[in-house]
C-alpha cells in the first residue's frame, strides 16, 4: 500500500486511515458533520497526493496528444486546462484526466487515483515520438484540494498576492525555489482548487492552509461530493463503457470518437439518483426497478450526506428510464427506497 506525502500528519491529528485504491488515505477525522458543512460554509482542504500526475514535454506534445486524448486539445490555450479522456482501443474508457496546457510544449496532466498505473502504461506505450519526455510525478507530488466560500481568501493567507485561477484555469509558481501548480479542475467539488507541489513541502503547505482556517476532509467527505455531483469515478462506475454509456460525450470531439461509440452502443447509461431525506443507505449492486417493478439497472455508487442523511447514487440505468424527473425505486434486502433521476451536473 502507497504512502501520501502527507500520512504522518494524517495521523498526527487523529484521523482514521484506511485503504483507498491501493494508497494509506484518511477516511475522516473527528467530526464528519463539521466536514461537510466545511465544504459548503468555509473552506475544506483534502489530501489528493492519491491522483495520478503526468507532465509531457517535447516537441510535438499537442500533436501527440492531440491523437491520444479524445476532446479537441488544440483548442486549449496557454493557461487553460480541459477535461478529456484516455479512451482503450475499442472505445471504452480507460479515465477522466485533466489536461492543462503551459504551452504547445508542456502538458501536465491530472487523472484518477484508481487508474493512476494503466494511465501511465497507455501513455509510455502510446507516447512513442522520439522528442517528447513522460515524466510520472504521481509519487513526487503531493496534492492538496480546497474546496468552499473561503478557498481563495485562505490560499491568499498562506502564499500573498498568489493568482488564484477561475474555473478551467490554472497557474505555475514558485515558492522556496520548488515549482507549484494551481488549478481550479473542479476534482472534488465545483470550482475546487488543487496544488501540486514537491511531496517534501506538503505538510508545510498542509499545515499552513489549516492555521489559515482550513477543515481537513477525509476520502468520505470526498466520496459523497463525487457521488453527489454524479461524477463517475472510472474504475467503479464506468468500467468498460464507452463516453455516450458513462454520460461524457460531452468530453469527446466528435469527430474523432463519434464511431467508437455507436459502434458500441448500448440501451443503458450512468445517471445520477436522489432518494428522500432520510431513506436507508444504499449499496453498490443494489437492483434499480421502476414503478411496475421491472429491473432496469443496478447502483454502481452511493453514499449518504452526513448533514440530512439524504442518500445520493450513481446508477446504470435503462436509456428509457434516464430521463431526469423519472421516479424509480431501489431494493435495498427488505426496504424499497423512492429515487428520482438528477440532472446532469
């Protein structure tokens, strides 16, 4: 199991650890309730060293990526990052990066901690123009997520006068002498900001931002932000589907993916659930039926809000039934539990 640059100090405040996709990560810390709250009223900050981080230089790189990933990454200027995907050969998904472009030279990418290993196995073997480095930072970088109101006042305290990006942005900077990235990738929750930065500073930088006023959030907090926000995570809810199944055509140019997917095409598709205030929690597995009782998908993932105990879940569903507004229910053992189709966030 994979230590974070940041477990002595995850410890150090009394957090529980626990397994996370192959690394040591805190699942929460002493007050769950105050976490959640956190990330709405104040500022929360999370531990995101467990990501996987890339950087691609040479020249050549747009191009080569360009051919890799599957939105239109030439559109992305200097300064700006772009949700895209790491497609296998048949059309499914292998995950969700972020790309920031520093120029048509240097990419540093941003992908799932779960597929941390393939992503860096399909670029090496992919990546193959003799001008371009890959470099693996996912071990030499720590990650630090904010997330909440008071994210970039706190930010603010700790490095002054630092530029704090807007959604789908991102800046370079250096602190100490050691080079430091900020995003707003949104990878926790909307407009959430991310550093990477040398995993030797990154207790400093962890323990400043909560001296600053910071709460720290465990993997839990994180888990049902994702779930809320219906954001499929690779490996638990997309596995083998192609962007049009997992809902992310959006992150396709379709000009260049457009066959993988009808080539493929399936009756079912991710959506997102809410079930009423109160409802017992939900299990990965668990049978999604409609009003006439007839199976239409099963949950893939759920978790339930510490502040309401309202349960939210990600689900793969029937096309038919995808619709948002369409009452369905879950069978939960002996408990039927009303959902609703979400929006798409």
């Amino acid at each position: 199991m994979k230590e974070s640059p940041l477990t002595a100090l995850h410890r150090r405040l009394g957090a529980t650890m626990h397994n996370d996709t192959g690394w040591n990560m805190p699942l929460q810390y002493t007050d769950l309730i105050r976490e959640h709250i956190a990330t709405r009223s104040s500022c929360a900050i999370f531990d995101i060293s467990d990501l996987g981080k890339f950087r691609v230089i040479g020249n050549g790189a747009l191009s080569c990526l360009e051919q890799l990933l599957s939105n239109n990454i030439s559109l992305c200027r200097d300064g700006q990052l772009m949700s895209s995907l790491l497609l296998r050969a048949g059309g499914t998904i292998l995950d969700r990066v972020s790309v920031c472009r520093e120029s048509a030279g240097q990419f540093f990418l941003v992908g799932s901690a779960s597929q941390a290993e393939a992503d860096y196995e399909s670029l090496q073997r992919d990546i193959r123009h003799g001008a371009l480095e890959l470099k693996n930072l996912t071990d030499s970088l720590c990650g630090i997520a904010l997330l909440g109101p008071d994210a970039p006042k706190i930010l603010s305290k700790v490095h002054f006068g630092i530029d704090v990006p807007k959604a789908g942005a991102f800046n370079t900077f250096r602190r100490g002498g050691q080079r430091c990235v900020l995003t707003c990738a949104g990878l926790v929750g909307e407009n959430s900001l991310e550093l990477f930065c040398p995993a030797a500073s990154g207790i400093a930088w962890f323990e400043q931002l909560m001296t600053a006023g910071a709460i720290p959030c465990g993997t839990r907090t994180r888990e049902y932000l994702r779930v809320e926000r219906g954001r499929a995570d690779v490996a638990r809810d997309a596995s083998d589907l192609t962007p049009a199944q997992a809902g992310l055509s959006a992150l396709c140019s379709l000009d260049k993916w457009q066959q993988a997917d009808t080539s493929t095409e399936s009756s079912h598709q991710l959506v997102s659930l809410s079930c009423a205030e109160g409802s017992p929690a939900l299990s990965e597995g668990n049978l999604v039926v409609d009003q006439d009782g007839k199976h239409v998908g099963n949950i893939t993932s759920a978790a339930v809000s510490p502040a309401n105990g309202r349960c939210v879940a990600i689900a793969y569903i029937s096309k038919t039934h995808s619709t948002p507004g369409t009452h369905l229910q879950v069978q939960n053992g002996e408990h039927s539990v009303q959902a609703q189709v979400k929006a798409q966030s």
